[in-house]
C-alpha cells in the first residue's frame, strides 16, 4: 500500500518497515522534520475556555458540527471568528 505525506512524498509499506527496522536498531536518520501533536492553529499561545450550555444546545452544536466534518472546537472556533467579524 502507498500513502502520501504532507508534503507530496510518497511512501509504501516497505519504505516504512525498513524505517521501522532501522529506528529499532538506533541507526534511524530521519525523516525531515518531525513535529509531534497536530499542527498548530494560530501563531500565538492558545488558552482554554470553559463556559456551560443547556444540553440541547450542546446536541444541535454536535450534530452541525458532525454534518459539516468538523470538530465542536471547530465549530465554536468558527462561529466566534464570525461574529467577531460581523461586530466591527
């Protein structure tokens, strides 16, 4: 099988066994640059937010959310974005 990186590379189940090999025996090179975690969202630090909501609003947030293949973080990340763009 073949998978594509990020960046366009190509690679098969055996380029990845050999690298696998070669990592458990401590003579792996690398790679390129490897960043662990997902990528970052913004260029600033983040902060985490907490606020309550009725139930059913939660429900209507998880199913839009769903339907359109996003996370709720997403969503609400997106629907801040807008209003504070619709308030200036």
């Amino acid at each position: 099988m073949e998978y594509k990186a990020d960046d366009g590379t190509v690679l098969t189940d055996e380029m990845l066994d050999k690298m696998a090999e070669e990592y458990e025996k401590g003579t792996w090179r690398g790679h390129g640059e490897v960043v662990m975690g997902r990528p970052k969202l913004y260029d600033e630090d983040m902060e985490t937010v907490s606020f309550r909501l009725p139930r059913s609003r939660i429900r209507a947030v998880e199913a839009a959310a769903k339907q359109r293949g996003e996370s709720k973080s997403d969503f609400f990340r997106k629907a801040i974005d807008r209003e504070l763009m619709n308030s200036r």
